[in-house]
C-alpha cells in the first residue's frame, strides 16, 4: 500500500479533501493519485460523437489538471502527483479502485456536486465508498482548516514509513 486515492468532482468539499491529503501524504510517504470519474450518460447534454467525448475528456483533462494544481501546489514543488480521468458511474468505481493492493486510503470530501453535476447534500457518494470498500476512506468537510490538517496528519505520521523512497 503506497497511495493516497482523492476522488475529486470540482467541489469546495473535494478542494479541501485534495489539500488534507497532501499533508497526509507528506507525513506518510504515501504517494498522491488524485482522480476524477465523470459519467457520460448522466445529464442532458450528453456527447454523442467520438469528437464530442474526446473533446468533453479534454475539457475534463484539463479541468483536473488546474484543480489540482491550485489545490495541491505545495504538495507539486517537491513530488510528482498522478492525475487519472476515469469515465463510469463515480461510487462504484471508486470502490473498485479501493480494492487496489496499493491504494492505503481515500480522502475525499463528504459534501460534492454529486452524480450529474447537482448538488449532493447528504454526501451519497462519499457514504457508499465508505461502505464495504476494499481500505479506510478519510471524509473531510469543506471547512477544515489548515491547523486541523496539519495536525490530523500528523497523527498518521510513520504510516506507509515502509514505502519510503530510498
């Protein structure tokens, strides 16, 4: 187990999950892979061409790509992150992906957008990934601070010690 996986879909709550997780990561050793699945048949303006997807995955690319640069700049200066774009429907493929023997955690926010772009209020998909995933899944609210951050991380210190770079 070597990663940190932080689904993201745009959102203040996702912004603050993707800025726990580098403090996370730096106390860890654990490598950040920040992820965004979009599902393509949810909405109504939904592409319908080869030239529309590829145009609405570039879009998506590029979108994740500023994200989490704004939002992971510390965390960039000093190591590489792993940005994926995923298409499918987002809770099921993140549980999926949190069977991965080298994914250690999750952090996610627990209040998004939610499926289709609308705001999601109960934190659906954040209650089924934590639900009979494959590793532990770290909620955060979108007002977390940076003490608390810094501090909640800080009680992880030494995990992921034995993936330490040499």
């Amino acid at each position: 187990m070597n990663k940190i996986l932080v689904p993201v879909d745009f959102s203040t709550s996702s912004a603050a999950a993707l800025r726990f997780a580098t403090y996370l990561s730096s106390v860890t050793n654990l490598q950040l892979v920040v992820i965004h699945v979009f599902d393509s048949l949810i909405g109504s303006n939904r592409p319908e061409t080869p030239t529309e997807r590829a145009a609405v995955r570039a879009a998506l690319r590029e979108e994740l790509e500023r994200f989490t640069t704004r939002h992971a700049a510390r965390y960039l200066a000093t190591r590489p992150v792993e940005m994926r774009l995923a298409e499918g429907v987002p809770p099921v493929y993140i549980k999926w992906r949190s069977q991965d023997a080298d994914v250690a955690f999750i952090v996610m926010g627990g209040i998004g957008t939610g499926i289709g772009g609308q705001l999601d209020l109960f934190g659906g998909i954040a209650q089924q990934v934590s639900q009979g995933g494959g590793c532990p899944v770290i909620i955060i609210p979108d007002d977390f601070s940076d003490d608390m951050m810094r501090n909640t991380a800080g009680l992880l210190r030494g995990v992921g010690q034995e993936h330490a770079p040499a």
